[in-house]
C-alpha cells in the first residue's frame, strides 16, 4: 500500500531504539524526512546509522529532553513545519507507590504528560493551517489494565489521554489526526528493563520472569517492534484521516475486555 506520505517531515521522540526506533525506520521507508530526538548523542547517531542501512537513508537527528522546555522549543525552531509528531517517552521501572516522592510524580508527568502535551501545542496549529497533521502518542496498555506498581506511569499517561480526547475533535476538520497507541509487551530494550527491576524485587531469575511474561501472553510471544512501526507507519498515513480520538491496543489480545 502507498502510503501517501514520502516528502513529509516527522519529529520521532525517543527516536534512538525500541519502539520510537521501528516507528522511525518505517517512516523513513516510507520517503518521510525524519528527526530522531533523545537524550544522547551517541544512540541516535548510531539509530541514525542503523536505519540507514536498512531503509538506504539515513534520519537526521537532534540531542533534546523531551522534559526541557528548552529542549522543546529548541526542536520546533529547528524543524519549523513537522508534518508528523510521534511522543514517545520510558516509563518508569516498577515500583510501590508509598516509596514514590513528589518529585518522582512530577518527573513522571513532565515526560509522559506534560512534555508531551507542549509539543502538541507547538505543532498543532501549523499542521492544521496546512490542513494535514498526524500526531501519535506512543502510551502503554496500562492506560486500559492499569497495574499497582507502574502507577507513575498509569497516572501520567492517562492523563495525557484524557487531554487527546478533548482536543483531537477539534481539528480534525483540518485534516490533523492525534492517537495514541497502547503497546503490550513488546521484545525492547525497555522491556528488558521493566523485566529485570520485577526479578530484583521478586528474587526471581531474570529468565523465569521473562519466559512467565511469554506464557501469561494470548499470543504466547513478546510483540515485534516491526510490527509496531507498520500501525505506527499507517496512522500517519494518508489512509488514516478518518481515525482520531482512538486508543489502539497493540497486545497481541491480552486485553481482556470487548471495549
């Protein structure tokens, strides 16, 4: 399927590995001008590496802390007309929430919550004045099966969809479109790590409580991340102008409920 979208510019927040790296790598298969933007300088120049081998094009890349405002506004000046934003940012490890301080709260709403909702506000209206906007907030799927020890990030990504449900409405008529998409788990990087901070807590080997994660899956697999870049790929397509608002599990069908 054509996608419609070679020519156009997307910001990849934590564009460097994992998931902001598949949606990344399809993206720039697709002709789109990306940006890769993450904390270090080294990881992205080496995702900017890899995905070129992969897709014949190297993505351009920008150092930024999707917690700064600096850094955001840094971003936005840098890269003026973005066709496309996809907000991604890593939850915290694990955790109970009577050890979690007020700034552990606040550190969890500037980066799934806050700092994502500037950017939206930075881009949105340029999109909506050219009449074509796709904005992607990459959550998790505890927005919808909310679990104790990832409370941080229950809280902060929730209330981030709950921003998205009022404002994506209102341009659509524009042409603009703003999802989120709800990973399950996923085999990342990230994943591994949320594994390894639950098998220090239980005492359990890494190994048992990763292979435990495969069984308790209706798929009985981890979610590829190629899988993953090609939903994120047709959201921001040409395709997609008809879908907004949504909330789109990607879990292999773990989730339990019919709504």
């Amino acid at each position: 399927m054509e996608l419609g979208i070679s020519g156009k510019t997307a910001l990849v927040w934590g564009g460097s590995r994992g998931l902001g790296k598949a949606a990344a790598l399809q993206l720039t298969r697709e002709g789109v001008q990306v940006y890769l933007l993450g904390r270090t300088e080294e990881s992205l120049a080496s995702a900017a590496r890899d995905i070129g081998r992969e897709a014949g094009v190297e993505p351009a890349f920008i150092v930024a802390d999707m917690t700064r405002e600096a850094d955001r506004a840094s971003v936005v000046a840098s890269v003026a007309a973005p066709d496309i934003l996809i907000n991604n940012a890593d939850g915290p490890v694990p955790g109970d929430f009577r050890s979690w301080r007020r700034e552990d709260w606040l550190d969890a709403l500037d980066a799934m919550m806050l700092g994502p909702i500037d950017m939206i506000r930075r881009v949105v209206d340029g999109m909506a004045e050219r009449e074509f906007g796709r904005i992607i907030n990459i959550t998790s799927r505890s927005v919808k099966t909310p679990q104790l020890e990832l409370g941080l990030s229950n809280g902060a990504r929730s209330g981030l969809t709950g921003f998205v449900a009022g404002l994506a409405r209102t341009v659509s008529h524009r042409n603009v479109t703003i999802n989120n998409i709800l990973p399950g788990v996923f085999d990342t990087d990230g994943q591994r790590r949320h594994v390894a901070e639950m098998a220090r807590q239980s005492g359990r080997p890494f190994e048992e409580v990763w292979q435990a994660r495969v069984a308790n899956s209706t798929a009985r697999r981890f979610g590829r991340a190629e899988e993953f870049g090609a939903l994120a790929a047709f959201l921001c397509s040409q395709h997609a102008g008809y879908m907004t608002g949504q909330n789109l599990l990607i879990d292999g069908g773990s989730y339990p409920g019919t709504f």
